[in-house]
C-alpha cells in the first residue's frame, strides 16, 4: 500500500463513527428533495455543525468525505476492469458525473455507500437521482 493510501486508510479510521453521524445530520437526501441546489442547504448545515468544534473539525470531515469518495471511485474502476475489461466502461457517465454520482453516494449516508462498495452495479440506481456535487457542501469561506 502507498504512504498515502496508508495515510488516507487512518484518516477515514480516526473520524469514522462521528463522519457518519454528521452525514446523516447534513440529510443530503433531504435536501435533494427540496431544491436543484442541495449543497446551499447542506452547506448551512454543515456550518451549524463544525461552529461546535475546533477550527480543523470542518476540514477534516471534507477530507474523509473526499476520502471515501476516492475508494468509492477505485471500487468501480475494479468493478469495470474485471466486467468489461475497460475502468472506465461502467458506469457509463463521464469524470465529471461520475465525481457527482460518487459524492452524492457518500452524501447518502454509511448504509447506501457500504452496499454500493459491495455491490457496485448497483450505482446504476442511482443514475437518475443524484444531484451537483455533496462535495461543495465543505465549500465554507
């Protein structure tokens, strides 16, 4: 493993349960029931949260999010390359969708993103579903 898989692998292991617990109070599926624009929501969730915590708190949880979404990534390449031969065959979106899709799984919350890291063609069913971009719900100035 690389030193900055390690480093990753620890980082996701020192903020698991209270990464978790954050992501469902953000409600990243709520909010993509109320508006296009979910992350606005989400993001004035995430300010609330991270005002009860250190300075580096907010920076950490975009850090592990971005963390798993990368495996989430790595998941499906595998996924392509021994189905189709091709990692970048499946899911059939292009880089920029599929870093939506990606962050809108881990959005989703710690159920949905273990079934998809172990059942990655079921991405597919979330294809019509998922919204611009989780991610930008840690864009704080």
């Amino acid at each position: 493993m690389s030193t900055r898989g390690y480093f990753i692998i620890r980082k996701i292991d020192k903020m698991k349960n209270k990464f978790w617990d954050i992501i469902e109070e953000l409600d990243w599926k709520g909010a993509c029931k109320e508006t296009e624009r979910p992350y606005i929501i989400t993001r004035e969730r995430f300010e609330n949260i991270i005002a009860k915590f250190d300075s580096t708190f907010g920076s950490e949880i975009e850090k592990t999010a971005k963390a798993y979404r990368q495996i989430l990534l790595v998941k499906l390449r595998e996924y392509s390359f021994e189905k189709y031969d091709d990692r970048y065959v499946f899911p059939r979106v292009s880089d920029d969708s599929l870093w939506d899709l990606t962050a809108h799984i881990v959005g989703l919350g710690e159920k949905v993103y273990n079934n998809i890291m172990e059942h990655p063609e079921q991405i597919v069913d979330y294809l019509n579903e998922y919204q611009e971009n989780f991610e930008y719900t840690f864009n704080i100035k």
